[in-house]
C-alpha cells in the first residue's frame, strides 16, 4: 500500500509541474486573445478597415461563424456556431495525449500545448457568447490577402507550429537489444 500512495505522490507532482506552465502559458494567449477582441469590438466598426501599414496590414472588424481563417463561413446551416463548438472540442482531445506524454521539463512542449488550448478556449468562448469568432487582424501582400484572423488563431498555429519542432527533435527510443 505505501508503494501505492508514494507512486500517487509523485504522479500528482509530476501533473503540477506540467500544468503550471501550461496553464501559464495558455492563460497568456486566452487573457491576451479575449483583451484584443474586446478592443476591436469596441473601436472599430463592422466590416470598417483601419490601415496600419498600407498594402499590408489592416485592423478590419469581422465575425467568422466558420472554421480557422473563415473555412466553411458560408455554410450558415442551422446550429452552425454549436457545430463549430463541438469540432473545436473534439479537437482539443488529441492534445491530451501529448500533455500525458510530455516530460515535466519539456519547456517548449508545454508551451505549445499551453498556446495550443489557450487559443482555441478564446475561440469556442466567442462562439458560445456571440455564435461567431471575432477576426480583425487582417494581412494582404502583393495582390495576396489572407483571411482576418485573430491571436487565438495566432496562438494555436504558433503552438502547433512549437509542438510540431518538439516532437520533430524528440530522439526516437533506442530499439531494445542493440
């Protein structure tokens, strides 16, 4: 029984020294995401573009009721912003599993699973409140415009962009027996 309780002990320290810098992290990108939202929603005007460098960058106020950089916004099916929920949740599932794989030291992984959730917990908040994602950052360049996306979008592909290096860098496990 000890055994039992010592084995506990370290697992749930294990679990703390992982969650708190993942939680850190994605508390940055969610606090920082829902802020900037906040102020695009209240200084600018629907559909309004503000440049910021010409033949660049633009603050323009948008709502994507689709997917990550407005996939599937036109769909406007009936209980689209609860499908858009549900997907961006399920999403999140396969995460787990690098959280539970991740070394309490793997600084970057942390990071990016932090990143990774906290960007996508902005997103699915504005769905529930508002059945849309607000987008307002907005980037074009030599006759090439991307969608309007916002930091949420920016935290998650940063992340999975992170995660994508950790798991590229990992040493594979030496096969047993050489």
């Amino acid at each position: 029984m000890h055994s039992f309780t010592k084995s506990r002990a370290s697992l749930k320290s294990a679990l703390k020294a992982k969650w708190r810098p993942t939680a850190a992290w994605g508390g940055v990108a969610l606090a920082l995401d829902l802020g900037t939202k906040a102020a695009a929603d209240r200084f600018l005007n629907y559909g309004e573009t503000l440049p910021v460098i010409n033949g660049f960058f633009n603050l323009v106020l948008t709502y994507n009721t689709g997917a990550a950089f407005s996939l599937l916004a036109d769909e406007g099916s009936p209980g689209q912003s609860l499908k858009m929920t549900a997907l961006a949740t399920l999403a999140l599932l396969p995460f787990l599993y690098f959280f539970i794989q991740a070394a309490p030291g793997d600084r970057s992984r942390l990071a990016a699973l932090g990143l990774i959730w906290g960007g996508a917990l902005g997103n699915i908040h504005d769905r529930l409140r508002w059945g849309a994602v607000v987008d307002f950052l907005d980037f074009h360049w030599r006759g090439y415009h991307w969608p309007a996306f916002n930091f949420a979008d920016l935290a998650i592909c940063v992340g999975a962009g992170l995660l994508g290096l950790s798991v590229w860098r990992e040493k594979p496990a030496s096969p047993e027996g050489r």
